[in-house]
C-alpha cells in the first residue's frame, strides 16, 4: 500500500512539474487550438490537407529561424542579422552549386560558412569584446546586406539542384521534406535545451551573467554558442528557403528578425533573459502561421492580420507581469501552508 | 461598340490631352525645349526628342477584348507585392473592378515587400482555386517552383513586369506580361530633363534594395540622358524608398556636386526628398520624378518638382485582367504588352490630369 502512495504521488508530482513548465506557453497553445477550431468551422478548406501543409510547410522558414532565436533570447540577447545572414548562406549555396560542387558538400560548406560567421562575428564581439548585442547583431545585419548586394550585383541565382530543390518541394512518406526539417529542428533544439550543459548554461547566463560567471560558467563561450547556433539555425532556414524559390535572391527579408522575436516572446520567454524554451516557440510560429493562413483564407486585409496579430503579441507579453504576480501568490500560500 | 472599346476609348482621349498638354508646356514652358529636331546638347551626342522609338515602341498596348461570358466563372487571384504602394493598389482596384466587369470572383494578397510572404501567398491561391494568377514578382527569377505547380494545375499565370525587355525570355510558367515600359520611362524622364536644362549635369537617384525592374529603370535612364547631351555627374541610393531616403540621397549628390542641375529620381517620394534637399541647400534645380502620384503631382503644383509622369496603373490592372481572361476563353495573347507612361505632368498641364482615384471611379461606373 505505501509504495502505490508514494508511486501515486510521485506520479502526482510529475503532472504537476509537467504542468508548471508548459505554463508559460499553454496560453499560446491554447489559442492555437481555438483557432484552428474557429478557422475550421468558418473556412471549409481550412483543414484540407494542402492548406495544412501549405501553412507548415509556409512557416519553415521563421520556425527554424525561431528556434535559433529562443536561444539567444534566453541568453538576454537579440539576433537581428538572421535574415541577412540567411541572404548571405543563400547566396553562397547557389554559387557553389552553380560553380559544380556536389549538392552535400555544398549543405555542408555553407552550415560550416554560416556557424562561422555566427561565431566569428556575432559571437566574438558579443561574448569576448563584451560589446552590446543590438548594436553589433545592428551592424552585422547592415554589413551583410551590403555583402549580398555586392556579391549578387542585384542578380538573383537559379537553383535547379535535385536537392535542394526537395528540400522544397520533395516529400518522404508522404509528408513534405520541409516539415521533417522541422521536426528535426525542434527535437535537436529541445534535447540541446533540456539535456545538455550548454543548454543549462544558456539558461543560467541569461539569468544573470554575473551570477553564473561566478559559479563557473564560461559566459562568452556560452554567448558565442548562442549566436553561433543562430546563425546555423539561418543558414538551414536559408536551404528551405533556396528550395522553396527555386533561386537564391538578393532580396532580404529584414522584417524576419521581428516576426522572429515575437514568436519566441508569444511562446513565452522574456526578453529579459533566463526564462522560457523552444516548445513555446514553436507553439508562438504556428500561432503566427494559424493566424496569417486563416485571415488570409477568409480574404481578411493583410493590414487587419498584423493588427490582430500585433495586439494578441502585447497581450501575450501583457501576460508575463500577470503570470509573476500569480507565481508570487501561489509561493506566499504554499509557505503560509507549510508555517 | 462594347464598354471596354468606349472605355479604351476615354484612356485615348485622356492620354491624347495629357500629350498635346505636355507638349505645349514643354515648347511654351521649358526653357530649350525643342520637339522637332535633335537635342542641341552643346558637343554631346543627340537624340530625337519628339517620339519614343526605344525597345518597346514595338510592342502591343492591349490584349484582345474580351467577349463578356466566354468563361462561365473564374476566379483571379491577384497579388500585390507592397499593399502600402498608391500605384500597386491602383492596380489592384483597378484588375478588381475588371473582374467584378467580368463576372468574376476577385482575390487579392498583399505581399508585403516580403519574398516568403509571396510565396506563401501565391501557394494559398492555388488552394483557394485561383483560375489565374496576376502576378508581380518581387525577384522575377523566384517562385519557379511554386509557378511550374500552377502551370501543372493549369492556373494561367500573367506577370508584371517579369522581364526588364521584352525580348528576354519569360520564364516557365508565365503565360504572358504585361510592361509598364521601364525603357519608355526612362526615355521620357531623360527627355523632360533634357529640355529643362540641355547639356547640364545631372544626379541620378536610385533604390539600395536590389529590385531588377528599378535598377534597369535607373540604368535606361543614365543611357537616354547621355544619348540626349546631359552629363550623368553621380548616383546615389534612396535607401528607405521614402521621401527622408530621397532627401538623404539628393543631400549626398548636391554636395559632392556644386554644377548639378538637376535630378533625376526614380519615384515621385523621391523626387519629393530632393526638392526638400535642394530648398534646404538653397539650390534652384530641376528635379523629374516618376509615378505621377500625390507626391509628384503635389510637388509639380507647388513647383518644387519640374515633371514627373503617370504611370498607366489602371491600364496595367485592367489588361492584366484581360490577358487572363483571353486565355481562359482560349484566345491567344501575345508574351508582352506594354502600358506606356503618360505625357509629361508639368505646371502647365497638372490641372488636367486625372488621378488614379477618379480613373478607377470611371472604370468602375462603366462597370455599373
């Protein structure tokens, strides 16, 4: 008997730590869901299965993007050269493959390209220089635009690698490519997240860089971590990207950074650093793509769809005061309780 | 005679008034205007200034018009590459109100400047049962892929401005384009500031972000002046597409240029930042713009900016309705037809122009 009550509630206190960390998202992932039932019930297509994955497979890009961004937002930072950064990678594999290097080799050197730049730039005068992250993350986004400019002379480059272009538009069992990126993504970046010392650290350094300066964590190797898998994150967002065109563009989409940063802050990690995770920014890039899919479907003006989307993204970060407030009153009655 | 012939009739009309306008103002009102014979650019190269005779001369300016009920029901989806843009939107009401002429059903997304969100939207068309696709691409040779999926689905696919010339290749997928005629813009801007101030120096003002169709305007634009005795003396990016970029931009060549007598920029917002920049430096230059939107007509009225040029948008959104509509019907169109610019929108002839707004209005009681 004893040991069913205490398996009992061992198993109690699971739910109960399974619940306290999916509460800073489970508002977010309850939206979603009330919106794919509003969506579903208004828009007959909504839930056919090319609309489902033409807003998966839609939303790739910022989801990769995303999941890269969460790591640098838990370090109390902000990554606005991804967008550039994946303009860059782009180019570079459509060079590369127009120049005859074998489509893997050319994956691979443009990863290896983007961790560099990542590291090398961003990481280095973040995380050993100690310069301020907007500013340097500001001037990088600015130098590799120009970088693209220069280097394209305004030509877009056509891509018509096997590939690559699967990457796109391939499926395996009957699910598009991108898709399994993007699962593939999430697990990596919740197993970097959950189970490893980096993914700890991130957290720590984010909590306070002092305090786990301290306690012996290598903070600028953590920061220049964080930038670096960023930067990653932008170059595969860069294949699906190239796939997806067909071309590698000159064009840049600076507004992705933002679209970004919202996704992580909708998914419920502050911006202050040391709170939050990649399943709720998961969670807030399907919200954005549910969001912009469904209005887009019901023929609802663009302009209303970033006023909705803007007003429920100050209201998720409205939520964060409230959810401390809350946390509060809970830790004051459970010491009342125990007293 | 059918409403689309009475209506191409009252473009006609209208671009005919527009043309005899501005070629009075430029005789009577510019100093050194001269429409019979070559520019007497002093020691340069000349150039007949009475008539375009460029690349796109040659091309049609319609499709064939459509016999109303041809096609039962069609769907156009229609997608606009920066909704915020007076131009594009024009565009879009007026390929809406065709539509609506037509009888069909009419969806329109905005893409936001934002190549992704084009995609995105254009795959949501083919889900939506678009029929045709009117569509400006942000970079022509992108969306390959994604338009190779509506040739198979059999989705007739119109482009704008696709190709910088018409004799380029449009890529696969395209049925057809229709130009705003980049070349002849670039013709007629050079022209006006040939005439304003022959044989003098001049600045030119582009986009930083790389969009093809703007830097070939840009490029035609260097060639014609020089081919008309002007002296392209400096370039300098807008880098916001705004008038504050324009004024940055105009700042820049005014400085490095004490000589300049003139700017070219390659929209109105621009040309609307250059006047503010030369007002501010105290300098009495010619500026032409091109568009012919609020910015342009406001600052012609008030004569700040010496000319700048309609762009045929209602034009653009009507044919390319048209051209998807002929080839739903089974008509042939040709692979490019092209909306000239209007005649010179001037001090003298801006009270005659037409907005775009009072166009659509027209287009759509004609509808009625």
């Amino acid at each position: 008997m004893p040991e069913t009550k205490a398996h009992g509630a061992a198993k109690q206190g699971n739910v109960r730590k399974f619940i306290r960390g999916t509460e800073r998202y489970a508002a977010v992932v309850i939206i979603d869901i009330v919106l794919v039932i509003v969506f579903s019930t208004a828009l007959p297509g909504f839930l056919s299965v090319a609309n489902i994955s033409n807003l998966l497979t839609g939303s790739a890009v910022l989801w990769v993007v995303s999941l890269g961004m969460t790591f640098v937002v838990v370090s109390a930072g902000i990554d606005l050269a991804v967008a550039a950064q994946m303009g860059l990678s782009g180019y570079l594999l459509a060079t590369l493959l127009l120049a005859g290097t074998s489509s893997w080799l050319a994956i691979s050197i443009v990863l290896v390209f983007s961790a560099a730049c990542g590291a090398l730039v961003n990481g280095v005068l973040i995380g050993k220089a100690g310069l301020n992250f907007f500013v340097v993350t500001l001037g990088s986004m600015t130098a590799f635009t120009g970088v693209v400019n220069i280097w394209s002379d305004t030509r877009t480059l056509a891509v018509d690698d096997s590939v690559i272009l699967a990457i796109g538009y391939g499926t395996f069992l009957g699910v598009p490519i991108a898709i399994w990126i993007m699962l593939a993504a999430l697990a990596i970046a919740v197993y970097i997240q959950r189970w490893t010392y980096f993914g700890r650290d991130v957290f720590a350094t984010g909590g306070s860089i002092e305090a786990a300066r301290l306690s012996g964590i290598r903070t600028s190797r953590i920061l220049i971590g964080v930038y670096t898998l960023s930067a990653v994150c932008a170059g595969i967002a860069a294949l699906i990207q190239v796939g997806q065109l067909g071309a590698a563009s000159p064009l840049i989409t600076l507004a992705l950074p933002l679209q970004a940063a919202a996704a992580v802050l909708l998914g419920g990690t502050a911006f202050s650093g040391g709170v939050g995770g990649v399943v709720g920014t998961a969670a807030g890039v399907l919200f954005i793509g549910i969001l912009q899919n469904g209005l887009g479907l019901a023929g609802i003006s663009s302009y209303w769809q970033q006023v909705v989307t803007g007003i429920i993204l100050v209201l998720a970060v409205g939520l964060d005061p409230l959810r401390k407030l809350l946390g509060d009153l809970r830790r004051r009655r459970r010491l009342v309780r125990q007293s | 005679m059918s409403q689309v012939s009475r209506r191409n009739m009252k473009f006609r009309k209208v671009y005919t008034a527009l043309a005899l306008g501005a070629a009075s103002t430029l005789a009577l009102g510019i100093p050194g205007a001269a429409f019979s014979a070559p520019t007497a650019a002093p020691g340069g190269p000349s150039v007949a200034l009475s008539e375009y005779k460029g690349v796109e001369a040659a091309l049609p300016t319609h499709y064939a018009e459509p016999k109303p009920g041809a096609v039962k029901s069609f769907t156009i989806g229609f997608m606009n590459p920066s909704g915020g843009n007076q131009n594009l939107q024009a565009v879009q009401d007026a390929a809406q109100a065709e539509t609506k002429r037509l009888g069909g059903r009419f969806i329109a997304k905005n893409d936001n400047v934002d190549i992704n969100t084009q995609l995105n939207n254009f795959k949501q068309l083919l889900v939506q049962g678009a029929d045709a696709i009117l569509l400006y691409p942000l970079d022509p040779k992108a969306l390959g892929p994604a338009i190779k999926q509506a040739k198979e689905k059999g989705v007739v696919v119109i482009g704008y401005d696709v190709t910088n010339q018409a004799s380029d290749a449009l890529p696969e997928g395209y049925v057809s384009q229709v130009m705003q005629g980049r070349d002849w813009q670039a013709w007629s801007m050079a022209k006006a500031m040939a005439s304003a101030k022959p044989g003098g120096q001049i600045g030119l003002i582009g986009f930083a972000v790389p969009v093809p169709g703007i830097e070939y305007l840009v490029q035609r634009v260097k060639y014609w002046s020089e081919q008309m005795g002007l002296k392209v003396v400096g370039r300098q990016d807008n880098r916001e597409d705004s008038a504050a970029g324009g004024k940055v931009a105009a700042t820049a060549l005014l400085g490095a240029n004490p000589q300049l007598a003139g700017i070219i920029a390659y929209n109105d917002p621009s040309a609307a930042g250059a006047a503010a920049a030369a007002r501010i430096a105290g300098r009495h230059i010619s500026i032409v713009g091109m568009n012919g939107d609020d910015f342009g007509v406001q600052g012609v009225k008030k004569g700040t900016i010496t000319a700048t040029f309609q762009n045929d948008a209602v034009g653009q959104g009507v044919q390319g309705v048209i051209g998807a509509y002929d080839v739903l019907a089974g008509i042939k169109v040709p692979k490019a037809i092209v909306r000239p610019p209007s005649a010179a929108i001037t001090a003298s002839t801006v009270k005659g122009v037409k907005s775009w707004s009072q166009q659509l209005a027209e287009l759509e009681r004609s509808g009625d």
